[in-house]
C-alpha cells in the first residue's frame, strides 16, 4: 500500500510538471501580425548573387518540401527573430527559415523567397499574415 501511495503521488506530481512545461512552452510562442510580399532568385529583385541570403546562405539548397525560406526586416530580427529561426506563417503550409535580411527602409516585413516562380510571387502579391515562433530560451 505504501508503495502505491507513492506511485500515485509520483504520477500526480508528473502529470503537475507536465502540464506546467507545456504552458511554459505555450508562453514561449510569439505571435506578430506583418506585411507579407514575395521575392525571387534574380538580380533585378536582389543582387548579382540572388541565390545568397544576406549572411551566406545558399537559398536552393535550404529550400525543402515543407520548408521555404524568408527573408525579413532588420526590426524583426530586434523583436527576437534570428538567423536560422523556423517560423509558421498562419495559413500557409510548412514551416518558413529566417535566413536573409531585408534592407533597413522596411518595417515590420517579411518577403517569401519563392526562387524562380515569378508569376507565382506576382501573385502572392502584398498581404498581411500573422506568423509565430518560440522564442529562444534566455542564455
């Protein structure tokens, strides 16, 4: 009986730790509400390196089903975001990669990097979506 008054306390007590680390990880998660436009891999939109995102990375080769790639504002990477962040964008499918920067003049933006699809970033066109992350454990 002794034993299974343990067990029982035991089993409450994970059953209060588990709970707690999911609200904690619920309250990790950021939510932001931004304008949403559509890049491609050309030098009219980019650079003379439009497959390299602003700190080195081959955009290709990170692009992967399920996974796509976004660059943003210089604001959002001070609101949390970084290099390397997976984000969801509310509506869409997959999970979006931080991994190049916009230019300073934008705020509160992020642009979809849709490779050579053309038409299909001229259709996406300019939106506002909700996207989230969790944000990164304090150091």
């Amino acid at each position: 009986m002794k034993y299974a008054a343990a067990w029982c306390l035991s089993l409450v007590a994970g059953l209060s730790a588990g709970a707690a680390t999911a609200a904690q990880a619920d309250a990790r998660r950021v939510s932001l509400t931004v304008t949403a436009t559509a890049y491609n891999a050309t030098e009219a939109q980019t650079d003379d390196e439009p497959h390299i995102g602003a700190w080195g990375d081959h955009l290709d080769h990170m692009v992967k089903p399920g996974v796509r790639v976004i660059a943003v504002s210089p604001d959002l990477l001070q609101k949390g975001l970084r290099r390397g962040q997976r984000v969801r964008i509310h509506g869409l499918k997959g999970e979006f990669v931080v991994l190049d920067k916009m230019p300073r003049r934008w705020k509160n933006r992020i642009d979809i990097y849709m490779q050579q699809d053309i038409r299909g970033a001229k259709k996406w066109g300019k939106r506002r979506v909700k996207m989230s992350w969790k944000e990164a454990p304090a150091p």
